[in-house]
C-alpha cells in the first residue's frame, strides 16, 4: 500500500479453501491458531469466505512462526496427562 509505512500496514495471509477450490487472501483476525505438544495437534483454522466451510490445516514449525509474527490469535494446547 502506498503511503503507508510497511511496519503500520496490515498482514494478510495467502489460502486455500479444499472444498471449493477458491484462493484468497485472510487478516490476521480471520485465522486461529492451535499449538500442542506434538505435530498432529498444532493447527491453524479459518472459514472459507467462499463457500463457508471450516478449514482445519496442519501448521509446522515455520507457519506457526509466520503466524504468530504476524499477529494470529494462538491457543496453547496442554495435555491432560
């Protein structure tokens, strides 16, 4: 955005919705992230602005940074063990 100082613009991030196939740009606070112990429980989560469904995709080490840096609400997961 021109004029506007990279450091006070907003951060969106680029996806893909698997059901209807759609791409899109999301804010920050359209996205959810979860962060648990392991690899198969740390996940971002959005819904389609497209067709409205609620997409559940796995996030790695370095989504989870990119998200987190860019201001996407994180719920820490603990186990109950």
């Amino acid at each position: 955005m021109p004029g506007i100082p990279r450091q006070h613009r907003p951060v969106v991030f680029k996806a893909a919705c698997p059901d209807c196939r759609e791409r899109f740009e999301l804010a920050a606070g359209a996205l959810r992230l979860a962060v648990g112990a392991s690899p198969r429980t740390t996940f971002y989560s959005f819904t389609c602005p497209e067709c409205g469904a609620a997409v559940r995709k796995p996030a790695g080490e370095r989504i989870v940074e990119l998200l987190t840096g860019g201001g996407v609400r994180t719920l820490r997961l603990h186990s109950t063990v």
